[in-house]
C-alpha cells in the first residue's frame, strides 16, 4: 500500500473511532501516531512529536488569546450581561408577533459580541430566555429552534475563538477576519428573525404579545447595556483603532467583563474560582484537540496528500466555483458527525491549499477572508444539524419536556436560512469584503 493510498484510508478509520464514541482528539491522535508509524516504520519519530509538535504550537503567542475570549465569556455570563441585553431587546421587539423570540435572537448577537463562544451563548440565554418563551405560549419547537439557532451567532459574530483558529492556521489576519465577519453575522441574525416572523405568520397561534412598553421603559432598559456596547468598542475599538493587539484586546475585554462582574455584585470567590477552573478545561480541551489536529495532519504531509490532492484538482480543470460548492457540502456533511473546532482544524490545513490555487478573480489575501467567513458559516450550520448539533442538546437538556424531535424540527427554518445566506456570500463576495476594503482605505 502507498503512502497516499493509507492516508486516504485514514479517513474512515478516522470516522469510525468517532462513530464508535472515542473522543475525536483523541481518535486524531491515535490515527496520526498509528499512521506516522506506517509511514516511517519507527517509533521514534512519532514519540519525538509529543515533544517537538507540542512545544512548537502551543509556545505560538497567538494562541494566548483562546484562553483569555474564554474566560471574558465567563466573566460576561456572571455579570448579568445575558439577562440585561435579552429586556432591552424585549422592550423593543416584544409588542410584536413573534417578539419574544426575536428579542431572543437579538440578545444572542450581543451576547456574541463578548463572548465568543456559540456553546455558551446558546447556554447563558437559554437560561434567560427559554422561561419567557414558555410563558407567553411559545410552542417547545420554536422556542428551542430560535435559542439552539442564535447561539451560533456567538461563533460568527467578533470575535470568535474559531475564527482565531481559522487565521492561524490559514495565515490570515485576525483583525480583518473579524470585519469580515461582522456583516455576515448581522445577516445572520436578521435571517433567524426572518424565519421567526414567517413561523408566526403561517401559525398565527403560536405565541402571545406583549404590551407595548412605554419609550422611558424601553430607555431604562437600554442604559443597562451599555457595559456590553463599551467593551465592544473597547476591545474592538482598540484593535482597529492600533492600540492593542487582538491578544491584547482579549486580555483587556476579559479584565472589563470581570470588573463589570465585580461591579454587579455577581461576583463572589467562589464563582471567579469556577470561572478560571472552567476557562482551564475548555482551554485544555481545545489545546488538546488542536495536538490532535497537528499529529494527523503531520502524518497526511508525510503521504503528501495535500500536495497531490492540490496539484491533481488543479490539473482536472475543474470550475473553482463547482470546487467550492463541492468543499462547502462536504462541511455541512461532517457538521452532522463532527463538531465545529475539529473540523476547522482538520480540514484546513488539506482543504486551504487546494483552494488557494485556484483563481475566483480575487487576491490572495481577499480569497482568504472570503473563503474563512464561508466556512465558519457552514461550520457553524453544523451546530444545529442532528445528530451531532452541540446547540440542540445543549438547549433541549434545559427543556426536558420537550422532546429532541421537536427541537430538531424547530430549527429547519433556520438552517434554510443558513443555506440561503451562503449562497448570497458565495455569488456576492463583496458582501464579505466590502467593509475590510473601507478601513483599508483609510
């Protein structure tokens, strides 16, 4: 057997350890070490990667800023912030049909505007919101749908530890990354309050109104968010405006989340306890599936797949736009086996090449941005696709009464409008990149 032959046949061996329940870092590991070892016929190499692999990712200072948008999502889950964001959107959106629901979708934008995780976004407003949903009549489909769908802004809306991961990996710009991002994350949450308001009209019996909140209501409620819009354009501000590095930025967004905290008087020792232990396991659990990543991915360089799998589509002539429908269809595959951080960083690092040769009539670095943003939308797709959705186990564990059934088909309107918001980037690039092109310019 060659060596590109056993590193095509690592793939579904990779899938079964993963069907079979063993954690994916840890099935990438075996795989890599076991396919290092074919490969060279010794042991030794593939020992010495635990020491020489390990040391030389995690000793990279851009990873620094995974830990530190971790531990500002804990900080801006005590702080009250979730609650706070939820009423305001509440006093606006509530009078309407349909309100509740897009006030919750709206509360998890800005929620994902500080946090940078979809898992704890959809987890925080869950918590808030499932219960107002409830009581104003909400069916269990949609209101789960609704929560399960708008936790995934949390992941495209900057910033994002995925998109970190993603630029690292391609080489790209963070902090243009995250412009990109932003749009297509406003379009994202515009799209779920699309399907909300269609939902309610085809089942006008679906939900309750609210009263209409007098405006010195709504203002009230408006100021008491002010602590999110602050450390946006604090963190944000700061990054585009040249003051601070985007790990600076994390360190400084986490430092004014844990001083809103504090303030709040939702702080305690026991929670910043809690926080930091839950910030060291999620950073352990990434890191450890980042090894995993680099061990297989090291072994397929050695079997030089991605190199031939490059030259080969390259030499097919194939459309790079049939390319890239066929890379954007095998993400919404694995989204429904995977989750999204093992698959970025499984894939990228086989699947940037091939792309990067071909020509979409854009540079290389515009291509770049373009290409991430699809991905991390696709990505984030996966999140709400049985059977493997983290988001609708996560949502329907708060709801024990609703079956996962429903959940499941409360959120196929947003996955349609997931769909048609990647066709919209996809035949409309600019939509992307316009924004990055106009600080640019500056």
């Amino acid at each position: 057997m060659s060596d590109f032959d056993l590193a095509l046949y690592s793939f579904p061996v990779l899938l079964l350890l993963i069907f079979l329940r063993i954690p994916i870092a840890l099935s990438m590991l075996l795989v890599g070490f076991g396919g290092t070892y074919l490969v060279t016929g010794t042991p030794l190499m593939t020992l010495n990667q635990l020491k020489t692999l390990t040391y030389g990712t995690f000793s990279n200072y851009s990873f620094s800023i995974i830990p530190l948008f971790l531990l500002m999502g804990q900080f801006a889950t005590l702080s009250g912030m979730s609650a706070s964001l939820f009423r305001a959107a509440e006093s606006f959106l509530g009078h309407k049909r349909g309100g509740v629901a897009m006030s919750a979708i709206g509360a998890c934008a800005g929620f994902g505007a500080i946090c940078g995780s979809s898992l704890a976004t959809a987890a925080t407003m869950g918590q808030v919101a499932l219960p107002e949903l409830r009581r104003y009549g909400y069916p269990g489909s949609l209101a789960t749908g609704a929560l399960a769908a708008g936790g995934t802004l949390g992941i495209l809306i900057p910033p994002s530890v995925i998109l970190v991961i993603y630029a690292i990996l391609a080489e790209q710009n963070i902090e243009k990354l995250f412009v990109a991002a932003l749009v297509p994350g406003l379009l994202a949450a515009f799209g779920y309050i699309m399907a909300i308001s269609i939902w309610v009209r085809v089942f006008p019996n679906s939900s309750a109104l609210q009263e209409r909140k007098p405006w010195i209501e709504r203002l009230r409620a408006l100021a008491k968010v002010w602590p999110v819009i602050a450390i946006f354009l604090i963190v944000v501000g700061g990054i585009y405006s040249g003051i601070f590095t985007p790990t600076e930025a994390a360190a400084v967004g986490a430092a004014a989340t844990g001083i809103v905290a504090l303030v709040s008087g939702q702080m305690s020792g026991a929670k910043l306890q809690k926080s930091l232990l839950s910030t060291a396991m999620s950073t352990a659990m990434i890191f450890l599936i980042i090894l995993g990543a680099g061990i297989f991915n090291n072994f397929l360089a050695l079997t030089q797949l991605p190199q031939t799998a490059s030259l080969w589509v390259g030499a097919q002539g194939f459309s790079p736009w049939l390319v890239l429908v066929a890379v954007l269809f095998m993400y919404l595959a694995f989204g429904c086996i995977m989750d999204s951080l093992s698959m970025v960083l499984l894939t990228v690092p086989i699947i940037y090449p091939i792309m990067i040769v071909l020509d979409f009539g854009m540079s290389p670095d515009d291509f770049g941005l373009w290409f991430g943003i699809l991905v991390l939308i696709v990505v984030e797709v996966g999140l709400i696709t049985p059977p493997v959705g983290m988001n609708l186990f996560i949502i329907n564990s708060m709801s024990e009464d609703i079956p996962i059934k429903d959940t499941y088909r409360g959120v196929l309107p947003f996955v349609l409008t997931d769909v048609v918001r990647v066709v919209i980037l996809v035949v409309f690039p600019s939509i992307t990149l316009w924004l990055v092109w106009f600080i640019d310019s500056f």
